[in-house]
C-alpha cells in the first residue's frame, strides 16, 4: 500500500511541472543574438517523462505477488 502511495505521488509530481517551457514559447525563450534556447522546457520534459515511468515502476510493484502454488498439483 506504502508504494502505490508513493508512486501515485509521483505521477501528481510529474503533472505539476509546468509545461509552458516545454512548449516552446518564442516569447519566452529567444535569446538576444535571434536564437531560441530551451533548456529548461527540455529539462521540464525529461522530468516529466522520468517521474511518470519510476511512478509506475514503484505503483506496478507493489501488486499482488504471486503465489507460491504453481497450479500444477502436486
């Protein structure tokens, strides 16, 4: 229970980070010599992207595990 706690924390984490720099807004991120520069949009974005996959690796394992009867018989 502790870890799909955890991993929905994350996932809420990572739709928190803003997304206005991911997109890249001309206004905001055009440099003085013309060109654009957004590191922060792609760092926005990697995080984003990191947060949601560890987010269901903590959420997918904390399922059920699987019990130890094979289901053969013996």
């Amino acid at each position: 229970m502790k870890k799909k706690i955890i991993g929905l924390a994350l996932w809420l984490i990572a739709f928190l980070i803003p997304f206005k720099y991911a997109i890249l807004d001309t206004d905001e991120v055009v440099l003085e010599n013309g060109r654009a520069d957004n590191i922060t949009g792609l760092l926005a974005f990697v995080a984003t992207i990191a947060l949601l996959f560890v987010g269901y690796l903590v959420f997918d394992s904390a399922g059920s595990k699987p019990a130890s009867d094979d289901g053969h018989g013996h």
